[in-house]
C-alpha cells in the first residue's frame, strides 16, 4: 500500500502537521505548539552477579497545545510506544485535558490530567526520570480521566481540588481518589508541592496520603526533598508506612552532577484481616534503601539534546542498574 500511512503515529503527525496549515473558520481556535521528545538507553544490570545488556527505547511522546477560545486551552500529550489496552484505549495518552480559565483566579481542568498527589518524583515528566521510588514505581496510574478547579490566589501559589479515578486501581473500576492539592511558592529558595488524598483500592477500602514535595532552588544547586505518609484508619501504628526521598542536581555549565537516595518502609503488621496490606503499591513487610548517582551534559547548551551516564541499585531486589542513554527534542511547529 504506497501512499499511504502505515503507522497510527505517522497518520497522526502528518494529520497534526496539515492541521496547522488550514485556516480555522474560529480565528480564536488555534494549535500553539507541536512538539516532539525521545529518549533511548543502553542498559546494563547485574542481578546476583548475571549480568544482562540491551540498547531500548524508553518514550517517544508528542506535544500539542492550543487554544479554542480565548480563555479554553487545551494539552494533548501522546506516547507513541506505548501500548494500547484493549480494555483501556486511551492507556497510551498521558494528557487530554481542556482547561477554562472562567476569572483571572479560578480554572477548571476536564479531561485526562495528571493525578495530583504531592512529592517533586511524582509531578516529574517520566522522560526526566532514570528511577523511581518503590511505591511510585507500583502505582497503576499516574495520569486519568477526572475533573479539577484551581484558585490561585497569589503569584506561583495555588490550591486544587480534584476527583479522579485512584492511583492504585485500573481506573477501569469505581475506585476514585478524592485530592487537595497546594502548589506554592513560601520564598524564594523554597517550592512546594503538598497534597492530602483519600484513596480508595479495588477492595473498596480508603487510605490517606500526605504527601510534602519541598524544592530549594539554591543556585546552580537544587535540593528536592520529598516526604509521605500513608495510612489506613484501621492501622494500629499511623505514622508506619512512609517514604522520604531526596535528590540534588548542582549544574556546572553544560553539566549536570546528580544523586537521589531514597528509604520507604511499611510496616508487616499493616494488614487487614484476610492479611492482604492495606497499600497496594508498597506492601506490608518491606523496606528499600535505594540511591544513585549520575552525570547529564547538553552539547548545544539547550535542553534540545541530552546525553547522560546513570547508576543505581537498591537493598531490596539488589539489582545494579547502569544506564547510558540520549534525550532529544525537536519542534514541528509553533504560533507566531
């Protein structure tokens, strides 16, 4: 078949590409931005002293936003390698959101958004991340479909709340998660990204997450520190199931030094009574102590190209990870 499109992906670009280039009878109604990120990896791992090696892609996304009026934006995030559940078609679509901006301080967000829960890991696009937390790394989702509203009430400081399907189901299910969520700005060397959840699981019982994401921009170092508590009301011990994360980047011209350490525990006795654990994503009876250490450099002095050289293990599942792999991003188009 010449001529044709053989991917869904290329059909998408090229649809997306065309789009830009045809008058839209609403002059208010228009595409902002189309862009494009990648990154590959030559992965490298031991596992009790067998070791493993492969080249692997790890995403391929495409960007799109816009506007349908003056005060309705919009923000499609695709990943172009994921695949796609039969049972959950939009699997591979990390944003589809429309946002109304209705006064200069109130907006409401409808579509499939990121869940908000607290903590710099979290809110971190998956591209920027080498590994993950143990409990984040075992969430089912990140992102879904669900509905929030937005009051800022001062530069760089807004509280959220939100409705959404919950992080620890297949969003397939009546399994929601209720957020409060403060985006702050305390001062200048000090960011926040705090949350309060209530959780539900498949089970239908109910966690609560307190999540303290704290930034301290210092410079040309940062320091990300990043503090949760998890509990059941039903556990005897509330403050047993936690994690404490933190990561620092010190920039040295076109260089990055970068370290993240982590510990996460919960409690063996935090189980209901069939004995199955109350958190779904870390369960009960374990503990990790995980860290690593690595190296970025951005040839062009942009973030358009990143190479990075990457090392971490932890205590638990004692795997020595070493990764050495490229970021790149290009623009397909932008509005004048």
């Amino acid at each position: 078949m010449t001529g044709g499109f053989r991917t869904p992906a290329a059909a998408l670009l090229a649809a997306a590409v065309l789009g830009c280039s045809i008058p839209l009878r609403a002059q208010q109604t228009h595409v902002d931005e189309i862009s494009v990120d990648t990154r590959a990896t030559f992965h490298q791992q031991t596992i009790d002293g067998i070791y493993d090696t492969h080249f692997q892609g790890d995403y391929f996304n495409v960007h799109f936003k816009g506007h349908l009026t003056d005060n309705i934006t919009f923000r499609i995030r695709q990943r172009m390698n994921k695949k796609i559940d039969e049972q959950n078609p939009f699997n591979a679509t990390d944003f589809l959101w429309i946002n109304w901006q209705a006064t200069p301080k109130w907006s409401v967000t409808l579509g499939k958004q990121g869940i908000l829960v607290g903590g710099y890991e979290f809110d971190s696009p998956p591209i920027e991340v080498y590994y993950y937390s143990a409990f984040l790394s075992h969430l089912y989702q990140y992102y879904a479909f669900g509905v929030s509203a937005t009051y800022t009430y001062a530069p760089d400081q807004t509280i959220s709340v939100q409705f959404a399907p919950s992080p620890v189901s297949s969003g397939l299910q009546d399994a929601y998660s209720y957020n409060l969520y403060w985006s702050g700005r305390p001062s200048k060397y000090w960011k926040t990204l705090w949350s309060f959840n209530i959780v539900e699981d498949q089970f239908h019982r109910k966690m609560n997450y307190i999540a303290l994401g704290n930034k301290f921009p210092l410079g040309d170092l940062v320091v990300d520190v990043d503090l949760m508590n998890r509990a059941a009301l039903k556990q005897k011990n509330l403050l047993s199931d936690w994690t404490v994360i933190m990561k620092a980047i010190w920039t040295v011209g076109k260089w990055n030094l970068c370290t993240k350490v982590g510990y996460e525990q919960n409690d063996a006795a935090n189980v209901d009574e069939n004995g199955i654990s109350f958190d779904t994503a870390l369960p009960a009876g374990n503990k990790y102590l995980y860290g690593g250490c690595g190296v970025e450099y951005f040839p062009l002095g942009n973030d358009n190209l990143r190479l990075h050289a990457v090392y971490f293990r932890d205590n638990h599942d004692h795997v020595n990870n070493y990764d050495i792999g490229v970021t790149w991003r290009f623009l397909i188009y932008k509005r004048d």
